[in-house]
C-alpha cells in the first residue's frame, strides 16, 4: 500500500491483461453522473485488479484523492465505517454506530471530489448498503468503486459486469496472440520459465487450457505458475481428471468448479511439506508477516523441508511463485506482508480441517499473537512505539479472530484469552475508535470472563476496567470513567499490583478534577503521590500529566506548567513521542495563558512537528489553531486566519466534529477583533451548533458568550440576551475562573451595547459604560497567580476596542451569495450561498448543465427537453428513449444532489434554472 499526496492505493503487481471495455465503461458511468459503479463478478475473475488499475490512473486527476479500502475481514456496517475510517485517518471517538457513518460521511463530503473504491463488498450484512447510501448522500462529489459478487441495489448504483476474459476464437497463433486470456497465460508463464513463447506447436494446447479454465483469470495464472515444471499437455490432462471428479460427484459441474479445479490442481503439485504449509496458513486473517510464520507453521514432520534461518522466507517463497500466495510492502514500511487468495484461503481452510492439524495450529496462532502482542503493547509507549503501534494495527484482523475463537469456546475459562486479545489492542482502538466498538468487545468478554471458575484474575479484571476507563475520558463521560477506574482499583488492590493501583487513584483524582470536584481530586492525587517514589517512570509521568490538567481546570497555571512540564521530560526520557508531542501542546498552553506568546509558540511549534512525525493529523491540527490564535493576539492576523483555516479543513477531513466547532469559534474570535461582526456571527453559530451535545461544553459557552457581543453590535437584542443566558448557564457549572471573567466582561459589554442601539437615556448608557470600565479593571486585576487568561484578555481587547470605536462597527463580511456562479465550460459551479462544486470530471454533467445555462442567458423561463438535454449530454450515444431518458434523470438527479436542488426546475416544456436567482459566470475559472 503505497501512500499519495491524496489518498491511498496499492501498487499493481504484473502485468495488466485486456479490460479495455470494462475500464471504458466505468468512466462511462463515472462521466454519466452515476456516484456508485459497482463491478460485479465471480470470485477469482479479477474484479480487484481491474479496480486497482482504474484507481491508479485516476490517482492525480481528484483534488480529495484516490482511497482502497480492502473489506476482506469486515462483517459488518460497523466493520465497514472502521475500515474507512483507518483509511482516511477519521477518529471514531464515541460508542455510536449512528456517529460513526455520520463522522465517516461528513469527512468525505469535506475532501470534495475523490474516489472511493470498496473491495470485496459482498460478505458485508444488509445494514452496509444503507451506509452507503448514506455516503452517497452525504457526499455529493464523492464516486464510489464497489467490487462485489452481487449488486448492491441502490437507487443510484451503475454496474459493470465483470466477466471471465473470452475464449479465443480458433487457435492459429496470430488469433491467439490477440487473446487477453492466451496473453496472461504466456506472460505468468515467462515468470517461471523467461524464454516462453507461443508456438504453432503449443497454441492449441494453451488454448483449450485457458477455456477449460473457462477464462478465469485466477485460475490461468494459477496454471500458468506451473509451467516451470510441467508441460501444457500435462496441465491439460490434470485440469481434465479434476473436472470430471467435480461433475462425477455431483452429477453437473459446479459452480465456479473452474477456479476450484485450477486451486485442487496447483495444491495437488505443490510437494508434501508445502501443501502443509499453504493450510497452515489459512489460520492467519488480515495478512500475516515472515514472522508470524516461523512461529506458527510447523514443518517438522517433513524431513524434505527447509531449513535454517530463512526457511519461512523459502516456504513464502515458494508458493508465491504458485500464485497460492500473494505480498505487498506494508503501509509506513518495515516489513512485508503475506496474504492469501480468498478462494485460495477458502480451499486451504478445508485442507487444514481435514488433515486434523487444525487445533493445533490454532493453538499456536492463539499462543504466538497473545504473546506478541502483549509485549508490543507495553512497549507502545516507549521507543520504537510509532511502528509498534502501526503493527498492533496491522495485526488487529488476526487479534480480533483470536477474540471471537476463545469468546465463543465452550468453557468460559476461554474467555481470559478473548480479553487479552482485545486489551493488547487499546492504543489502536484509543486513537482510532470506534470507541463504541472497543467497550462492546470488553464488556462481552467480562461477562464472559466472569462466569469461570474462579473469576477473572484480579490484574486482568483490573487491566480491562481501566481500559474502559480510558475510553470513558476519551469520549467525556469522567463520571463513569471514574467508577471504572474504581472498579479497576479494587482488584489490582486484590492482585496486589502497587503499580496497577497507583495509576488507578491517579485517574481517579483527574476524573474527579476534571468534573469540577477539587477536593476529592486532590485526596486521590494525594493518594498515589505517596506511593510515587517506589512507582516505574511510566506512572510517574502519568501522575504528573494528569496533575497538571487538574491544576490547569482549577485555574493554577503555574503549578499546572511545572508538573506539565516534569512529565514532559520523563516522557522524553521514556521515549514516548506521541504523548512528548501533546504535552509540549500542553505546556504551550500554560505559556499562553500566562501572555508569554513567543513561548508558547515555540512549544506549539515543537509539538506540532513530533505529532506530525508520528503521525498524529488531529493532534498536530489542534496544535496549528493554537498557532494560529497566538499569532492572531500578536497582531498578524493574516498568518492566524491562514493557520486556523488550515486547521480547519484538517479537522474536518479527519471528521472531528467537536475541534472543528472550537477552530470555528477561534475563527469567529479573529472576526470580533477585527470588527467583523456579521462575520462572527455566522462563525460562532455554527461552532456551537456543531458542538451542541459534545463533551466540550465548557468551549461552546464561550462562543456563546462571545456571540452575545457579536450581536449585540448588529443591535440583535433578543439574539444577544439569549446568547448571555445560555453562556451563564454553560460557564457557571464548567467554565474556569478565566472563562467567568470574560463572560462578566461580555455581558457588561453587550448591556451598554443594547442599551445606545435601543436608545436608552444618556445617563443609563454612562452608567453601563461605567460599570463595563469598573468590570474590566477588577477581573484584570483578579486573574489566579496574577496572571490574566487568554479568554480574559481576548474579552478584555473586544470591549476596549468597542469602547475607543464607540460608533457602530459596521459588518465587512461580503453579503452571503444570493446567485447561481458557473465557471467557464460549465465544469464547476456554486450554488446560492454554497461552496464551489467541481464538475470537471463528470462530462455528461457539465454538458447538461452548460445547456441549461445557454438556456437561462438566451431564453430565461425556457424549459430544455429530455431529448435536448440527452442530445447535448451525449452527443455521439444512442439508445432507445427508455435508456435515454433514465440518463438524463439521473443526471439532473446528481445535480440537485450537488446543490441545484431548488434551482434546477421542471416546467411544462422541460428543465430548467430558476430565472428569479441571479446568474453569475466567471470568466476566470
């Protein structure tokens, strides 16, 4: 897999054979508007390949990228969201499948245009069309490439029948040298044997070979691999024997009995120890590693087998070259990665069971990634912990198959092996999600777990709850984190783990802090601070993180910094360089707080580049508005609304919704201070409506707050008021010291500004300007440590700005766009008050609405046919008035979709755009 600027799509491996009417029609369909093609075909008949080979040519051509996402381990809609999320980078961060599509469509409808392509759809349960659709329908100008054995169904699906490659006609060799199916043949043949050529003397014989093979490409290559030992006439003879079995038994042959045929005949050729090899490795799901196979495959019996220290390099070897296997470099690098066919694994799962080898290997299996994993897991916060993490990763289909084999034993004793399977993958699911997920998994194997004989043992009841209690703060919810960890303190008191409960009552007390509860914060911090001395270096930067933020909440930002900064150097000294980068984001916070601008953005700026090194999209985003909101309080405005957009649109492709609301609020504050109060208006109304219901209560009363100010200057009274109370009613309960001062600021501020638009007497607005100047100079002289916080001294320059400007700031945002913009040949417009919509790609779109446009200049009011709109969108097509006419619909129909819903109308005479909505071309483009 191989990353792109935009995207990511796995190199092609080989040669590409023929399709050329099959890749014709996909763009076809693509060019007619259609969103969703879905390749349909027989397993083995090269459905993937052909999807790799449109995905890489198109790689360049979409400004939202390329994207493969392979579903072979997922089941379900959820398997199906977590796939696509892992791809494009999008956390999950709540426990809500619901959330989840919705996070996964709102970060493809913000990427633009892009292709997806869905491999291997078909084993996915109903409920996954509905997701797709509701991408299609979220994402306007995204097009999805669905390869699947049956259709999907949709309203807007388009399908390309993926057939076997045709038989050659007759069998002189000029005909055959034209045949795809003869083509592929020769050429995999030459991988074992160079100097192969097509003969008048072999011909004939490659060509009943390939249409034995029916033209399953699959199975020819899987032929073609042996022809560095056998002869055709022999592969011939072979494919023969086999078929008449499959029909002999059956009475008829069997269903892709082909492909079958071509696998039974290829393992039947491999010698004894790698046949054995081949089923051993159908235990392994996701792809597996060298690695993983000198532990788990046992050759001992076959004395001819390899052996010394490459033998699993020469056993992988081997069956690649009998196209039984297939590998690829792993994404991020490191090592290779093995996986088998599906049909191929399919075949080798019913060799495995029959050789009555089965339980041992999977014994193994179980034994070698338990084992693995666990140590990658405790090393994940240390050095190397970046490509640890991406192979916990990589290795959570085989992980999780472990879960669900001992979840699902008879003896619940099984069940302790389920959960270290699932805890081993905590750092995957707690910077990817779904967190929904994750919970489901360990509560159902600590229900499980539970009902042994014995119980659970006490250190792994304790690991799991506090696993729960991660994913607790992860998603806001610090009261049932807190129990969790309660939970996980009593049994790691019965383990008697001192480490264990050490870090136990630390998180309690950050819980317990960050919820508003300072005393019983500091009992529990008080609690495990005297067990700190005896703790490991990993506790100890854990209790002295976790006390900074309790002193951070509490307004104590200088004994917030030195603890911040403590953990900072131990994090160094462990080698943990993700949680190195946000806490230097942490200790540039207190900087910031504190007004020591330049130091604060030398920590941004360090921490930034660790996140980004390891990988970390939303982190470093979060990093950049803080960069951004530094330089905006320095007075370079341009350089902080240029970091804060950028924010902004990483925020939204990762699809965090609550940092997207908080990056629109800081955007809305650059609007304020600039006098921008349309501007900001429109800013803060969609932060807190994004944040609406999240766990960032505290930043959605501070845009309410500012709101409050913002309207009040366009004399918005009610709007204003309401805006003060819902800031009240936020700031109160979870707002800091800070957050309560500059809402006092705000509030005053917004009574005088209502009380001169609403014309009160001179005196009463004197009196409120008094007691706006009397507010200002006590909340500045009242800040915790002697120190005025940001959101103090941000509400501090709005009102000393309004009070030297006390005209009315006249709003300077450009009116929203009341008409219709389309740029020159039609290949993109912008609706009324929406964002540009690129057509370029999607000719019979830009034809059809380049029609309608000429149609509103020449003729406003004047409807286009059916026929016309066909005629102009496919100018050299023809089909019967029937298909004709469902072309057009569904293309009007994809550009509503994309915006013209309301614009693009049907009158008596046909379509057309709604002339009372002004026309805008821009000749610029």
């Amino acid at each position: 897999m191989s990353p792109h600027r935009h995207g990511m799509v796995p190199r092609e491996r080989g040669a590409f054979v023929g399709r050329k009417e099959e890749l014709a029609a996909i763009d076809a369909a693509f060019e007619d508007g259609a969103p969703l093609v879905s390749l349909v075909g027989p397993a083995g008949v090269g459905k993937t390949r052909l999807a790799l080979r449109y995905a890489g040519a198109e790689r360049d051509a979409l400004s939202g990228g390329v994207w493969f996402c392979d579903l072979t381990e997922a089941r379900s809609a959820g398997g199906l969201c977590a796939a696509v999320a892992a791809l494009l980078s999008v956390p999950l961060l709540s426990g809500d499948p619901d959330d989840a599509v919705e996070r996964v469509g709102y970060a493809l409808e913000r990427r633009g245009p892009l292709l997806l392509v869905l491999d291997n759809f078909e084993q996915l349960e109903e409920a996954a069309r509905g997701v797709v659709e509701k991408w299609l329908s979220d994402a306007p100008q995204a097009m999805f490439l669905v390869t699947t054995q049956r259709a999907l169904s949709l309203a807007d699906e388009q399908v390309v029948e993926i057939l076997p490659l045709p038989p050659p006609a007759n069998e002189d060799v000029a005909t055959l040298e034209q045949s795809p199916a003869v083509e592929l043949f020769v050429l995999r043949a030459r991988a074992t044997r160079a100097d192969y050529q097509l003969t008048r003397a072999n011909a004939p014989l490659v060509a009943a070979i390939v249409r034995k093979l029916e033209g399953v490409p699959l199975g020819i290559e899987l032929c073609a691999a042996r022809m560095g030992l056998l002869g055709e006439r022999q592969i011939l003879d072979l494919l023969e024997q086999q078929l008449d079995v499959l029909v002999s038994a059956t009475g008829h042959p069997e269903k892709h009995s082909a492909l079958r045929t071509a696998i039974a005949r290829s393992v039947d050729l491999l010698k004894p120890w790698q046949s054995s090899a081949l089923a051993q490795c159908s235990v392994f799901h996701g792809g597996f590693s060298l690695e993983a196979v000198e532990n788990i495959v046992d050759l001992s019996r076959h004395s001819d087998a390899p052996r010394g220290g490459l033998w699993a390099h020469d056993v992988l070897s081997a069956l690649e070259q009998a196209c039984l296997v297939r590998s690829a470099a792993a994404a991020g690098g490191g090592e290779m990665r093995y996986r088998l066919f599906d049909s191929v694994r399919q075949f080798a799962e019913e060799q495995l069971l029959s050789s009555g080898a089965a339980a041992q290997t999977t014994d193994r299996h179980t034994r070698y990634y338990l084992e693995a994993s666990r140590s990658w897991a405790d090393r994940i916060d240390g050095p190397g912990g970046v490509e640890l993490r991406r192979r916990l990763a990589r290795e959570a289909d085989n992980l999780l198959s472990i879960y669900d084999r001992e979840l699902s034993h008879p003896s619940p004793s099984h069940a302790g092996r389920a959960l270290e399977a699932v805890l081993s993958l905590e750092g995957v699911f707690a910077t990817r999600g779904p967190f929904g997920r994750y919970a489901e998994l360990l509560d159902a194997a600590l229900a499980r777990a539970a009902q042994a004989p014995g119980g659970i043992p006490p250190a792994l009841e304790s690991r799991a709850c506090s696993s729960r209690g991660l994913l607790a703060i992860l998603s806001g919810r610090l009261d049932d984190a807190a129990d969790d960890y309660v939970r996980a303190l009593a049994a790691a008191e019965r383990a008697d783990d001192g480490e264990l409960s050490t870090t136990c009552k630390v998180k309690i007390g950050l819980c317990r802090g960050l919820a508003g509860h300072a005393r019983e914060s500091e009992e529990w911090l008080a609690r495990a601070g005297e067990h700190l001395d005896h703790s490991s270096l990993r506790v100890q930067r854990t209790y002295y993180n976790d006390l900074g933020l309790v002193l951070t909440q509490q307004g104590r930002t200088r004994d917030a910094q030195t603890n911040l900064e403590k953990a900072l150097e131990l994090h160094q000294r462990t080698g943990n360089r993700r949680d190195e980068g946000v806490a230097l984001g942490n200790i540039g916070g207190r900087y910031f707080e504190r007004g020591l601008l330049e130091e604060a953005r030398d920590c941004y700026d360090r921490g930034r580049a660790v996140l980004q090194e390891v990988g970390d999209r939303r982190s470093a985003a979060v990093l950049l508005a803080h960069l951004g909101q530094a330089d905006v309080e320095l007075g370079d405005h341009a350089a902080g609304r240029q970091k804060l957009e950028e924010a902004l649109a990483t925020q939204r492709e990762v699809g965090d919704r609550a940092w997207e609301g908080i990056v629109l609020s800081l955007l809305g504050n650059l609007e304020l201070e600039l006098g921008n109060a349309s501007a900001a208006v429109a800013r803060y109304q969609k932060s807190v409506a994004t944040l609406s219901g999240s766990s960032y209560r505290r930043n959605a009363g501070l845009g309410w707050a500012a709101l409050a100010v913002a309207e009040a200057q366009l004399g918005h009274g009610a709007d204003a008021r309401t805006a003060v109370a819902e800031a009240a009613e936020i700031l109160e309960s979870v707002g800091t010291p800070g957050d309560r001062a500059a809402l006092a600021i705000f509030g005053a501020t917004v009574a005088w500004l209502l009380a001169r638009a609403e014309g009160a007497g001179a005196s009463e607005v004197s009196a409120l300007y008094a007691e706006l100047e009397k507010t200002e100079r006590t909340m500045a002289a009242a800040g915790g440590d002697g120190i005025v916080p940001d959101e103090e001294r941000f509400a501090l320059r709005v009102a000393a700005r309004l009070r030297a400007s006390p005209t009315a700031i006249q709003p300077t945002l450009e009116p929203a766009r009341d008409h219709l913009t389309i740029g020159p040949g039609a290949r993109w417009f912008a609706p009324p008050r929406g964002s540009r919509v690129d057509i370029s790609r999607r000719g019979a779109l830009r034809r059809m609405l380049a029609l309608l446009a000429e149609r509103r200049v020449s003729s406003p009011g004047r409807g286009a046919s059916v026929n016309e709109l066909f005629e102009a969108a496919w100018p050299d097509a023809s089909f019967a008035a029937k298909g004709a006419a469902a072309r057009v619909y569904v293309g009007l129909g994809t550009l509503r979709r994309l915006g013209l819903q309301g614009v693009l109308l049907r009158g008596d005479d046909g379509y057309y755009l709604d002339d009372g909505i002004p026309l805008l071309s821009d000749p610029s483009g």
